[in-house]
C-alpha cells in the first residue's frame, strides 16, 4: 500500500462556523488540495504557502478525482474538498471509484468526512421540514435518464416522504423542475409548502417560503435547494416542520 | 416578542471534531443548556459553571422541548442539545411546535444549527453509499403505525433509492427490522450491500458490511444506522459507493 493518502471532505454550506473541526484539520496538514476554484476559496483561511493547491473548473469532476488519486499515489497528503457533505452527490464516490479500480498495494489509504450537507443547511434556515421520513432526489438529467427520476419523484410522493431537490434548474436544464412540481402535484396538495433555499449560509442567501402551486421556478437555479413538505408538513410565519408522528401508532 | 432566544442544536456524531463551530459557539454562550444527559455529556467540554444544565431523561422529549421553550420565554439565552441533526428525528420540530402554539407576542426567537446526521456520518464511515439518491426512513412503531412503515419500505424499494435506517431495532423492537428485510427483498437482491454502523465516531465504534440476506439483525441496536444500497451500490473491500449515474442519460 502507498504511504500517501487521500482524505476527501465536506466543507458544509460555504461558511466557516459549519465546517467541522475534523475537516478544517485535515485541509490544514495537506500536503496538496484540490478543489473547484469556489470550493477551494471557501477554505482559504487554512491554506498556506507550503500547499500544492490546485483549482478545478467546475465540469471536470472525474479528471478532479483521478488528479487527486494521482497525487496521492505520489506519497502524498492529499485532501479534495467538496462543499456540503462530499459523500452526498460530491466527490467521495468518484475518487473511491478511481481508488478500487487500482492494484490493491499502489493504493492510497482513504477517508471520507462528512460535513453538513445543502439539503439539511437549507432545513434548518426554515426550521425542520425534513425532520421526519425524507428522500433527496437529483432534477440533473445529464447523469440520469428523465424517466428515471420522474419514476423516483412518483415513489417518493405515493410513499409521502418530504423531499430535498438537488440541482433542480439550471440555464440549460429550465424546464424538470415545472415537470417535477406537475408530477408532485398528482400526488400532493397545492398547499403542500415549498422552501427555496439559495445560498445557504453564505452572503447572498435568500429563501422563499412558498407552496407547490404557487412556486415560482424562476427564482431556482443551481445554488437553491427546493424543499418539499410530506402531506403533515406545517407552516406557521416563517417556520415549516414535520412532525414526527404519521399517525396513530402502536 | 420575547427577548429570550431558543437555539435548537445539533452536535453530530459525538466526537467534538465533527462538532460545528456555530454549535459550540452557541451552547458556550447560552445561560441555558438543556438535553438528554449523554447529549450533555458530549458537550461537557463547553460548559460553565455560570450556565443552568438541565439533563433530560430519553423518554420525556416533549416535556424537554416545553422546559427549553419556558426557560426562553422567561428571557433566557437557551440551547437545547439533540445529537446529530436537530432537524432529523431530532428536537426542533418539537420545539417548533411549542414555539408556534404561543402568542406571537410572546414567542421567544428560535434558531436551528444543523449538526452531522447518524445517516451521513455512518455513510462516511463505509465510504459514500448515500452518494445518489436516498431516503431516511424510522423504523419506529412507537410514533408510527407499521403499515405506514412497511407502505414507506416498499415505495422506497421501488424507486431504487439507497436507504438509512434510524431507530433499527431496540430491547422491545425486535422483529421491525427483519420484517424490513424481508420487504426489501421483495424487491432487491440478496447480495445488496448494506452497512450497520453503531455508535459512529465514538470510542465503541463498530462497523459491519454485509448483505441484505446475510444481515444479522442482533448485531444492530438503537445507536445502530443501517444503510442499505440501491441497486448500483457497489462494495470493493471495505469500501461502499453508490455511483451518481443511473444509466443512459439524456
């Protein structure tokens, strides 16, 4: 087994006071770190002039991951920075992707840690809407075929679970989330509450607390996180939560 | 409004470096300090001689929520701790519901941190099984009726998620978990990976890969996650990944 190692961490939402100690350590000791550039700025406090640090563009994940893999099979301390929680639609399943497809003894050790992950940032800004059974689903056609996630929207409405949508528009993928909402809306009321939460904890943070009718999908883009109630999901001013109960139990 | 404040806290796993800065910042400086005594335990590191410390037996949650409400009502800068994520199967929800039950005049200023759920600090622990989409559901029938449960299981199942399980099995839950298996199984494979990761982060750490049908369920316990694969979950070694494609996309 190489001596280098490969720690891949979650860096939370974008602000320093939800970065782990754990994570703001290991990113401190590196040796090289490597990131999308914003990633990369989002632990800037920490780095220092003995670092490798090395910026990515945002669409080269894989060639990101190999480059880290590669870095560490060189015996050296690597750390790939991921914002929200890595192992959450981030780069922890990329680099251990890379990592077992090599010989067992040329590779890196590894680790994960894990930070506060967009889905559950954007929860606690509006209270506790997923503080019961939830699902997060990505609207990203570009890894997964439509009809796939259109299959999975239906199962998580019929099983009533609240939900957290990933990447749910961009410039060129504008029209899954009006999709998305028609579909829900077979299932769910058009009161169900809807929170669109863009830029958790950083400077231009902004939520809409909304309903599954009234949404407006204009105010979405790639940095939003879209909340959607469970059928017991309540709004009362500005907080929404769930409780824990779906019923009459035992 | 009141001037007191109530910040429902989440503390992550239990090792303080997965602690958040904003959760430690917040408990330090509060005059109030409530919580299940193990929650805090995990936080003895922060606490003062000038603060109140109310610890809470397991079973009276929602009269902790009402004790934290009163003490913020009553001008107080209170926390109350829950490990985890407050926001999952955790305390703010209670607290919301308190809170939203008084006069608006009289609502003391609530705030909730976010914290590392058991969910994603198990699934850093494995690897990234959690990488795609999943779901959490409880297999609790204390607050649930089981065919709630079991309707959840199976919708989840059919919408191919990867899946953590929160409160698995306890002294007097002992059959929810394999009825769960056997749902599942309806639907899976029987070499699905699954993971059960007990007492994630702390000095009892345990973690056991398995499968769906080799799952021997009295290893698992109410500090125990269960995470279980979606059908493109892979396991090499010790590692569990999920990949972040579907299939055939667009």
């Amino acid at each position: 087994m190489s001596r280098g190692t490969l720690t891949v961490v979650g860096l939370g939402p974008g602000n320093t006071s939800q970065r782990t100690p754990a994570a703001a350590q290991a990113i401190a000791e590196a040796d090289v770190v490597i990131g999308y550039s914003s990633y990369v700025d989002a632990c800037a406090d920490l780095l220092g002039a003995h670092q490798t640090v090395i910026r990515a563009r945002m669409t080269e994940e894989a060639e990101r991951a190999e480059q880290a893999v590669n870095a560490a099979m060189a015996e050296h301390r690597v750390v790939l920075v991921s914002s929200g929680d890595a192992g959450v639609y981030g780069m922890a399943t990329l680099a251990l992707q890379k990592v077992t497809e090599l010989p067992e003894d040329t590779r890196p050790q590894v680790k994960v840690l894990p930070g506060i992950t967009a889905a559950l940032a954007a929860s606690a800004l509006v209270g506790a809407p997923l503080a019961h059974d939830f699902a997060t689903l990505t609207l990203s056609d570009i890894l997964n075929p439509w009809h796939e996630i259109e299959r999975r929207l239906r199962a998580v409405a019929v099983a009533d679970l609240a939900l957290a949508l990933y990447n749910p528009r961009s410039a060129t993928r504008d029209w899954q989330l009006s999709r998305a909402r028609e579909v829900l809306l077979e299932y769910r009321p058009a009161d169900t509450p809807v929170a669109l939460v863009t830029d958790a904890e950083r400077p231009d943070q902004r939520i809409v607390l909304t309903t599954l009718s009234d949404m407006d999908v204009t105010l979405v883009d790639m940095r939003t996180i879209v909340l959607v109630g469970s059928s017991t999901t309540v709004r009362s001013g500005q907080w929404l939560f769930t409780p824990r109960t779906t019923g009459q139990a035992r």
